[in-house]
C-alpha cells in the first residue's frame, strides 16, 4: 500500500531525489544501492532545506579502470633522513617546497604556524599521472613533539574534499557561518598531536589524475601509494597512524586500516586506531531507512507532521517491515544476525530481487513532509533554524579559488569544489565496513571509536546501533550489554560576572556529561546529546576528548580528568557521581524521550 491520496497530496513528489525511486535487480544482496551515501544532491528531497556539505555520493556506473597492485614493501631500505631546521620540526630540502607561510595566508588574521602543503603521486611510478593533494600540520603542543605518531583526517563523500573538515571542523582555523573571515580555532587538532587532511580519491578537491578505482580496496593502495611517498619525503617512518574521518570515512577509514595491517609493514603503516563521527560503515537501508519513522517520532517536537501525515508515514513504515525490524534486533544482547536482505526487499516471479518501490521512496516523503513546517531543516542536525547562511568557505567562489591562497598552498590550478561527481569509477561492489575490516582493525588495534550525533536525521544513532548488533568482531555478536556509561567532556571554565572569559569563548564547546557511551571487546561507541552529522564542528570540545582517547592519553570517557592540553590541565572538574549517559540506547522512538 502506498500513502493515502488525501495525505499524498501535501507531500511534494517532485522534492524527491532520484535514487529514492531507485530499484534493483542484483541477485547478490550485499546490500540495498542505497548504500550510497549521503548525496550532495540530497538537497532536492526536501527543497527549502538547509544542508550541509559532506554527503555521501552517489556511486556511478562505468567500467573498472587501471588499479595499481597491492601496497605490501615488506623489505625495503629506509631512504636517508634529511636535516630539520631549528625553527620547524620537519622543514628539510626534501620538504622546503610544501613549506606554507602561516603568517601570509589571506584573509586569515593570525599565523597558523607551521604547516605543508602540495601533491604527492600514489605510487614510485615514473610517470605516475594521479596525485593526491594534503595539508600537514605538526603538532603546535610542545609536549607532544616527541610522540612519533600522526592523525589522517578524511571526510567523506565519496568525492568530498578533507580541507572541508580543516576549514570548517577541526583545523587551526575554521570559518563560522556568514563570516568572511576565520576564527583561530581553540579546540584544532593540531593542538593535540600532528594532523594531516588528505583530499582523495583521485580528481576530490585539489587532486589531480583519472578516477581508476571502483572499490574501496583499490581506493586504499592507492591511498597507501602516496602514504608511503608521504613518509618518504617527511621522514615520518615508525611513527603510528591513526585514522580519523565522518560520514564515508566509516568506509574509507576501516578498508584503509584493513590494508594497511594486511601490509605487515610498521615503518610506513603502524595502526594505531580508529576514530569515526557518524560513519557509514553498515548497510545503507539499515543506518537510514529502517529508523526514520521512529527518529521522527522521538523528535516530534522538531519534526512537526499534522496527524493524519504522520499516521499515513508509520502505516507505510509497518507495511515495510520497519518497525518490526527495529523491535526485533536493537537488542542487548542480541538475538541472533540479521537476514541478508533488510526490510523492503521482495522477489519478483522469476526469483530476482528488487527494492519496493514504497519503501524506496518514504523517506523522501518524509522529509518533504517536515521541511513543510521547517522550511530550512538541515537533515545533519535537525536542530537547525533560519536563517542559515552559507559559510564563507563553500560559497560559490571559495576562499580555496582565490589564486593567491592556491599558490599559498601549493595548489595546481583547478577549481576546487567541495564534493565531485564520479570519484569512483563504476559501481562500487564492496562490502560494508562492518562485514570484515572494520571487525578486522578493531581485533588487530584493541581502539576504535565510532561516535554518533543525536541529532543526525541522515545515519540515525538507531541505525549505527542496529549495525553495531549485527557485527561480530572479538569472537562474538554485538554488545552484549546496554550502553548506559556517561560521556564526560572536562569543564574549561565559564565566563562570569568579571569580565573573565572563558576558553574557547568564540566557538564555545561545552562540558560535563554530554552522552552516552560504552566499550566491550576494544570497540567503543559514543552517542553526543547535542550534536548531529558533523561532530568536531557542532561538539568541538568532545571531539577533542574523543581525540584524546584515541591516542591514549585518557584512558576512559567516564573519567573526570582535565584535557591534556597544557593550557587547560589545571581546570577544576566536577566532583562526585556522574550517574548515567544522558542520550538513552536501545529505545525506540517515543521510549526514548524522558528518563
């Protein structure tokens, strides 16, 4: 049955993005094809709507191009180490032309001290045509000059650019919205440990070549290529890498960890875990569809529907097996593995399989049901209001365009886009994440944390915890108990009645119990209260907490301890119990409103 008639027509058909009527007939159920992603044209199912940038993309179809071959220098010689000068950890002749003047940047107001940036090719081939552009930026802590390790930042997509996550997230400068300039960023990464923001695939953002890969293995040794290249140049050998990254990433991230222990190789590839903000590492239909109506149903406050829409949305989401499905398997522990195919799949007479074309396209409906009342929802964080003003950063003519912050950066002359159609040649036939390299870096690392915004209307917290059920990883299924543990974000002072201000008072971060969270088997999830889809810019300070768990030097999110930056280590924390998470796991829709 599809939505009745009279509620049909408050419904706008034409807001709905292509792939939502999409339909398949693959025999093989890896998985539903709207494993895709979170389209950059997403924008179109709710046309009013404010959205963000960082969506998965579509993949595309075409013909497997020219892959290179598996990554693995297990013998090799190191090359022979150039001297660094006194002023700059890793500036050396090798280094001196991806050198970039931190105090020369345009239109930003402060120096960002030191950094590197240009192309590196992904692989020793004489007349290697692809390169990958990066933006390398060691540590400015002097208390972690010594620690020989390295971040890898990577947005997602895929065909989305990683400067997105410098410029807006995570960086020693960000971009607030409407500002023409940006701000010095007090809870940037850099602060911590070293940080590099990689745009690949080939042809995203300042890289350059012919898209060759159509699978997420072959996207990872080419990115292993110019990882190798990389410490080549920057003398970077034995240090641990830790991969980080949002949304795509949560496939990015896993199938290039995978990789990278498969090399066997620690001098270009020790890794040390694995940190993911609202990562896609599950099965699309799963993550996004299956919780819609009961996401909905939990943020009625915000997602207003008149009752007769809504009744009609949750009688077609139980006639696609939907709430059902969720009954059934966010359970603790679980009850046993999912079926291959999710909800919404049936079979026609001859056997072959295809995706029902309303369940494809509810979740289209729905949005443009509540953009109705909220003309300017942003489906990364539903808590968005207008007006919502573009940042300075994405707009049409990007800072990133500007010839002189090109030369700055070492930039080769294209124009630099957010997202890119076509990164991945093809259609993408790999596994999620969570089939084999996901549970792959978690047994091999004991460290890795997937952490998901509340707020996020695209990959609902349901849907990660559902995909979490469904994972098996140190020899068994799931978590085995609730997550109920408070995630605590140290207190960094508050401003007051002197005039005092308090740290990061530009892009305020938050402290306190923030979430929830829970580790079993070294896997640890996080659910933020007050955050959607892009966690380091909407919850910066619990990002940087996170950051910190990751490279070890908090050994818990329920400890009460100060940030290890040492600006911040002498703050006053609370004192006494913490009680419990305060984002509510394993409820569905209304169950979770209230204690």
């Amino acid at each position: 049955m599809g939505i009745p008639s009279a509620v049909e027509a408050t419904i706008s058909k034409a807001n709905f993005p292509p792939w939502f009527s999409r339909t398949s007939s693959l025999d093989r159920p890896k998985q539903h094809p709207m494993k895709l992603s979170l389209i950059v044209s997403l924008g179109a199912a709710v046309a009013s709507a404010s959205f963000h940038n960082d969506a998965l993309l579509k993949h595309f179809a075409g013909k497997l191009g020219d892959s290179l071959p598996p990554v693995t220098t297990a013998t090799h010689q190191r090359p022979r180490s150039a001297t660094p000068e006194p002023n700059h950890r890793f500036l050396t002749d090798k280094t001196r032309k991806f050198a970039v003047n931190g105090s020369a940047l345009p239109d930003v107001h402060f120096n960002i001290g030191e950094s590197y940036a240009g192309q590196l090719p992904i692989s020793n081939k004489t007349h290697e045509e692809s390169n990958l552009f990066f933006w390398f930026f060691p540590s400015a802590n002097e208390e972690a000059r010594n620690k020989k390790e390295i971040v890898i930042w990577l947005n997602g997509g895929p065909g989305c650019s990683s400067l997105i996550g410098l410029a807006l997230e995570n960086g020693p400068f960000v971009w607030m919205d409407g500002r023409d300039a940006p701000e010095q960023n007090s809870w940037s990464w850099h602060l911590l440990t070293n940080v590099i923001y990689i745009d690949q695939p080939t042809t995203v953002g300042f890289s350059t070549g012919k898209p060759t890969a159509n699978d997420e293995d072959t996207v990872a040794q080419q990115f292993m290529g110019f990882w190798k290249n990389f410490y080549d140049v920057f003398d970077l050998h034995d240090y641990k890498v830790y991969l980080t990254g949002e949304s795509y990433a949560g496939m990015y991230g896993p199938y290039i960890g995978s990789n990278m222990i498969n090399a066997k190789d620690k001098i270009y590839f020790d890794v040390g875990g694995l940190l993911i903000f609202d990562g896609s590492a599950w099965d699309f239909v799963v993550q996004a569809y299956v919780p819609q109506q009961t996401f909905g149903e939990q943020w009625s406050g915000l997602l207003l529907l008149p009752d007769p829409t809504r009744d009609a949305l949750h009688k077609q989401a139980q006639d696609c097996g939907f709430y059902d499905f969720e009954k059934q398997y966010l359970q603790f522990p679980p009850h046993g593995p999912m079926p291959l195919r999710p909800p919404g799949w049936a079979l026609q007479e001859n056997g072959t399989a295809y995706y029902r074309q309303e369940c494809d396209v509810l979740m289209g409906q729905t949005w443009s049901a509540y953009a109705m009342a909220n003309p300017c929802l942003d489906q990364y964080d539903i808590r968005g209001k207008c007006p919502s003003p573009t940042p300075h950063i994405m707009a049409e003519h990007s800072w990133f365009n500007r010839p002189e912050v090109k030369a700055a950066i070492h930039a080769p002359n294209k124009d630099w886009s957010p997202c890119v159609d076509g990164a991945l040649t093809g259609y993408d036939d790999s596994d999620p994440a969570s089939v084999k390299v996901l549970p792959h870096v978690i047994d091999a690392t004991q460290n890795v944390i997937f952490s998901h915004g509340a707020t996020d209307m695209l990959l609902k917290l349901n849907g990660m915890m559902l995909g979490i059920q469904n994972m098996t990883w140190g020899g068994q299924l799931g978590f085995q108990q609730v997550p109920s543990d408070p995630f605590y974000v140290p207190l960094v002072g508050q401003k007051d009645g002197d005039g005092r201000t308090m740290y990061g008072e530009n892009l305020p971060g938050g402290g306190g119990v923030l979430g929830t969270t829970h580790t079993e088997r070294g896997f640890t999830m996080v659910a933020l209260a007050a955050s959607g889809h892009e966690a380091p810019m909407l919850s910066p300070a619990a990002a940087l907490r996170q950051l910190e768990k990751l490279l070890g030097r908090v050994a818990s999110f329920t400890d009460v301890l100060p940030f290890t930056l040492p600006q911040l280590k002498n703050a006053t924390q609370l004192s006494g119990p913490l009680g419990k998470g305060v984002v509510k796991i394993g409820c569905i829709g209304k169950e979770c409103v209230g204690p």
